[in-house]
C-alpha cells in the first residue's frame, strides 16, 4: 500500500500545474521540459516511461523472496527441498519446513533418494502466519519456510506465506507439483503461480517411457489411466504399492493412456542430475 500511495503522490506532483497534461506516456519529457526543474538526476524516470520516479527502493523496507519450485513427480522436489534446507542452515539461517501428505506420513520431508528431515505436517486449518509467529513468541528464529507438496496446501495459506514475505522478510520456498493426475491445476499450485516471485520448473528431467520428456502424472488404477475421481488421493509411483499408483506420461501418452511396453514397471528411474 505504502508504495501504491507514494507513487501516486509522485505522479501528482509531476503532472502538476506548468506540465499541462496527465501522467499519459511520453508527457514526462514535455512536463519536465516545461518546469524545468526536476529533470536532472540519476532518479528521474527515463522519458519513455509513464511511471514517476519512486521506484528507488531506498527507504523501503525490504520484502522476502516467494518462489515456487514445480515438476511432476519423481523430479526431485523433496531431495532439492532438502539441499536447499542444508545450504541455508549452515550459514546460521533457521528454517521452518511444512509439508503435506508426504510419503512418508510422519511428519517429515522424506526423498525417494533417502534423506529426510522433521517438518511440521499441516492440514486445512493450520495459519502459517500464526505457526511463524508462535515459533518466535517461543525465541525460535525463523528465516526461512520451506513447503514441500506446496500443491495440497489452501490458497489462503499461500496467501499467509506471502504475507510472511512482504511484511517480516521470511523467504519462501515451495515445491510441488504443478497439476493433477487430469493435467488440470492444484488450486495451491494455481496461487502460487499467481503470487510467486519466481516460478521455476525443476531441471531435474523425468521422462515418459517412450523418452519424451513427461510433465503429467497419470493416475493408474488396475492398470487404466483414471480420467475422474478425487483430485488428492495419495499413492507412490513404484509398482507394487496397492491398486492405485501414478505414473508420469508425455502429454500425447497421457491423452492417450498408453503405459507402454512395461505398464507394471513404474517410472522409468529419476534421471539423477549429477
Ligand atoms: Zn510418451
């Protein structure tokens, strides 16, 4: 708000009495050409630019950073989560980490490639912002919050988080999966994409079995690919886990609901990015 209002007050005094005009493209150049005054200086908005010059930053307090890791599964989400978490604390950042559904159903951030790390397991009705708060109010620092299956949460937590951001600096880290096993968006994944800073898709390539690279995580029940049911049901991609597993398809193969030649194999093996 407060930048919204500064702004506003700027281009008021720019398009004062002397400039003739309203803050319209090009009227920079002919206001200040007219005062005469305001023109020089390393702040002045650059004469192609409709914006007054308050977008300095200096004074403004600074705000954390949201950004929003995103790939199918089997990418590496949780592992980079966890690489993440490791760079940060050891250069004496305290981190809290959240999850959701997490395969391991313990209260953790767990890897298919066998790390894991305590985290707090949330459900609908936790407030983050008050989580962060509490952990303080007890002189536990937090500076940074990591979120691993960040798709599970609500977009009101998601809007907590990037409250947390903006108005106490705690740097956001979220990791999920883009979209559901119908290729349509997980409604946290969609709030993220709207607020993030950064949405970044994940480098870590997973392919479809027929070596395109694979962005859709089909569900599997005996052995068709499901086209309904309940957006969130929870199962791993290895075989074997029961009747219901996922497996991620090229998007002609998941239209398709071709499995390929070896449709009881799960996934072809993570691509290890080293
Ligand atoms: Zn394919």
């Amino acid at each position: 708000m407060p930048v919204v209002d500064s702004a506003e007050a700027a281009g008021r005094r720019e398009s004062g009495p002397g400039s003739g005009q309203s803050a319209a493209p090009g009227s920079a150049r002919v206001g200040t050409a007219q005062t005469g005054t305001e023109q020089s200086g390393p702040d002045r908005a650059s004469a192609l630019s409709a914006v007054p010059a308050a977008g300095s930053r200096r004074g403004m307090p600074p705000t954390g950073c949201v950004k929003f890791f995103y790939g199918p599964m089997d990418c590496g989400k949780s592992t980079l989560a966890l690489q993440l978490d490791h760079n940060h604390s050891r250069q004496g950042r305290r981190g809290l980490l959240l999850t959701r559904l997490d395969r391991s159903r313990t209260g953790q951030i767990s890897s298919r490639m066998g790390l894991s790390r305590a985290a707090v397991e949330a459900d609908d009705d936790l407030d983050i912002a008050e989580l962060v708060r509490a952990c303080w109010a007890e002189g536990r620092r937090v500076d940074y919050v990591i979120v691993d299956e960040a798709q599970f949460f609500t977009p009101a937590q998601i809007e907590q988080l990037t409250q947390l951001a903006d108005d106490v600096q705690v740097d956001v880290y979220a990791f999920g999966i883009a979209t559901d096993f119908r290729g349509r968006m997980f409604p946290g994944s969609t709030r993220l994409f709207e607020l993030a800073d950064e949405a970044i898709p994940l480098q870590v390539e997973v392919l479809c079995w027929c070596g395109r690279p694979a962005r859709f995580n089909a569900r599997v029940v005996d052995g068709v690919v499901a086209r309904e049911g309940a957006q969130v049901v929870v199962a791993d991609t290895a075989a074997g886990t029961g009747e219901v597993r996922y497996q991620v398809l090229c998007r002609a193969h998941h239209r398709s609901g071709d499995l390929g030649p070896d449709s009881g194999e799960g996934t072809i093996p993570l691509v290890d990015p080293r």
